[in-house]
C-alpha cells in the first residue's frame, strides 16, 4: 500500500505499519506509526510516517488504514 507520510515528504509502498514508543520525544510525539519497505531479504527499511500524542491515538490511526486497505484502497494519506 501506498503511503503518504503526516510530513508530506515521504511515499513509501509499506509493506509493513507498526507503533513505536519515541523515548525522549516532545509532548505530542511520544507515539509513531513507522512504515518498512523491504528492498530485498535481508535490507528493512524503516521510516516515521506520523506522530501521534498517545498509544490510543496512534492504534486508531492504524485501525483506519487497515479499514481503508481491507476496503480495497491502494493508498492512504496520514
């Protein structure tokens, strides 16, 4: 799936979204959701695509792109 990151600097066809805790982060980035695109077997990739205040926000952020890929969408726009 094509992603377009929060930032508007990256797309990036994932082929994996994860949440990560950001250690030491501001205030309302202490959660992200990173995207990884894997080039071959053994190189993996892996890139911040938002930023997200809490888990909560960051784990309904992510149930929506897997609503939208599930309804057949190819891309999704943080």
């Amino acid at each position: 799936m094509l992603v377009f990151s929060q930032d508007r600097k990256r797309v990036m066809d994932c082929n994996t979204l994860r949440i990560s805790k950001n250690i030491g982060a501001k205030k309302d980035e202490k959660y992200s959701i990173t995207g990884s695109v894997v080039f071959n077997d053994t190189l993996d990739n892996s890139y911040t695509l938002a930023l997200f205040p809490d888990e909560k926000s960051a784990m309904d952020e992510l149930e929506k792109v897997f609503n939208a890929f599930a309804e057949g969408a190819t891309s999704y726009k943080f």
